[in-house]
C-alpha cells in the first residue's frame, strides 16, 4: 500500500508541509544556495509516487513526476523536484536568479485505478469525473498523464481528453478500444496555502 492511500485529514497538511519543504530544499541544494535537512520520518521511506509542479508568476516553469510509487516517497519528493527544474524539456533549466520567484507544488498521487476498455469514445468520457480524476491514457507506444488540476484549464472531458490524446502524440479524434485508460486521484500541497 502506497503513502497516498494512507493519507488522512487528520495528518496530511503537516506531512504536505514537510512535502513540500523536501522538494524546496531539494532544489536550494542543487543550485548551491544551501543543504537540506535530514528527514527520518518512517512514513517518507514508503512507497509513494508524486508530481512536483513549479511556477513562476503563476506561469507553469516545470512538471515532472511518477503515476506509481516504486521507491520511497522521500526519494520520489527529491528527485521529481530536481526534474522539474533542470529535466523538464518544455523549459530552460531554473536559474539561481529565478528560484526566489518559484513556488512549489506537491501533488500525492493514489494508485492509478485502471478502468474498462471502451469500444467508443463517448463511453470513456461518460466515465470520466470532471475535477477529481487525473487520467492515464496508453494506446500502443503512446502514453500520457494529466493530473486533475489540468481540469481547471480544460473542463469540458471532450477536450481533456482531446489534449490529452495530442500530448501522447495522437491526434485528437483517435479512438481504439484498445485505448486503456487509468485514473487517480491526487492530495495537493501549494507554497504558500
């Protein structure tokens, strides 16, 4: 059992607290601006899988991230954040100039529920949980994750899944039964909330 499954109201906002202060650290150490404490809480050497986002002017500055937990969640915390920064291709990597502007994002992520396999698109979509569900879609080769909060940018699940499609290398009207669908959901933690 992962971390997330585990999570609870009554502890999560001091463990997204601690989360979100091993990814800023993380950081702070590979830029040279300081060392990261040591953290010995049992709960961070189990499994768990996250996505750490990084923005700057609430501009999205880096996005990367694990959908299943396969080493220990203090691991996936480090080593997502510093992808983040320095791996993400879509950007240049973070500067120390910038990293003062950079806020930091921790998204825990469950363990992806697969779903049925729809023999058409408008089955799949009838499936889909606007706002709650982040989604992984396989098709072949082709694979690609949003996570729920891309919701917010694209609400319509026509289109979720459209974009979602295009960011695995699809194109948008493609459909196969053979398309396999996963969902998760994710406990998020922002800097500054």
């Amino acid at each position: 059992m992962s971390v997330a499954e585990r999570l609870d109201g009554s502890w999560d906002a001091a463990r997204g607290r601690v989360l979100l202060r091993i990814a800023r650290e993380s950081l702070t150490e590979a830029l040279g601006l300081g060392v990261a404490a040591d953290y010995r809480e049992a709960w961070l050497q189990e499994p768990g899988a996250c996505f750490i986002t990084l923005t700057r002017w609430g501009e999205l500055r880096g996005c990367v991230g694990s959908v299943r937990a396969y080493r220990p969640l203090f691991d996936d915390v480090w080593l997502n954040a510093r992808a983040a920064a320095f791996h993400d291709t879509r950007f240049p990597p973070v500067e120390r100039d910038e990293f003062p502007e950079i806020a930091v994002e921790v998204s825990l992520l469950s363990s992806p529920e697969p779903l049925p396999p729809f023999a058409r698109e408008a089955e799949a979509l009838a499936a889909l949980r606007p706002g709650v569900d982040g989604l992984i879609l396989e098709a072949g080769s082709h694979r690609s994750t949003f996570l729920p909060q891309v919701w917010e940018q694209l609400p319509d699940p026509k289109d979720f899944l459209a974009h979602l499609k295009q960011k695995a290398g699809l194109p948008t009207g493609f459909w196969s039964p053979d398309v396999q669908l996963q969902r998760y959901t994710v406990r998020k933690w922002v800097e500054g909330e």
